[in-house]
C-alpha cells in the first residue's frame, strides 16, 4: 500500500467539499471488494492509474456515480493508493462532523 501524496491530499481537500461523501465511500468499498479481495484471481499492477486505467474501463455499480467519481478524483492516483484514498475520505468525512460541516443527505 501507498499512502497519497501532499499534492494529492490537496487536490482531494478541494473536490470534496461538494461531493457526495457516503456515496463515494460506498462506491470505493464496492470497488475494493469486488476488485481486490473477489478477484485474487486477476492481475493488478499496483502502478496502474486507478482512474485512466482502472475505473474508466469499468462497468459496475451506479453509472452516475462513476461518472462523479471519475470526475473529482486526482489523476495520478494508483491501484496502490487506493486503499489510502478511502481511508483520507473517512478522515475528511469525520473531520467535517467534528466541525459540524458535515450534512448527511437523505435519499
């Protein structure tokens, strides 16, 4: 596993904040289960861009969602980082209801 750089981090910080963060989290779990523990079977070079190479050529779960995810996320991160990126958002997630920013939506 590879943690996310500072510039990434930063990156992330800012695209966050308008985005849909259970959802995200839900999405990446999904992804992390269905792709790395359920398929110990497939080859994953951990130096694959997780967006360019890996999630674009996807199709599972909520296409919209996708679609967000596919938009916000930092371009240079990798299959090794993924794992770390979904850690940073539960962070980023627990920072906002610590400061009380952080509003659950209601579906």
């Amino acid at each position: 596993l590879q943690e996310l750089s500072v510039e990434q981090k930063r990156q992330l910080d800012e695209a966050l904040r308008s985005f849909e963060l259970s959802q995200l989290l839900g999405f990446l779990y999904e992804f992390i289960e269905i792709h790395f523990r359920c398929s110990l079977h497939m080859y994953y070079n951990a130096n694959w861009r997780l967006v360019e190479d890996v999630l674009e050529n996807l199709s599972f779960g909520d296409p919209e969602m996708l679609k967000k995810t596919l938009e916000i996320l930092p371009r240079d991160i990798t299959l090794s980082q993924t794992v770390s990126l979904w850690k940073y958002i539960v962070h980023y997630q627990e920072k906002l209801r610590r400061e009380g920013n952080f509003i659950e939506r209601k579906k």
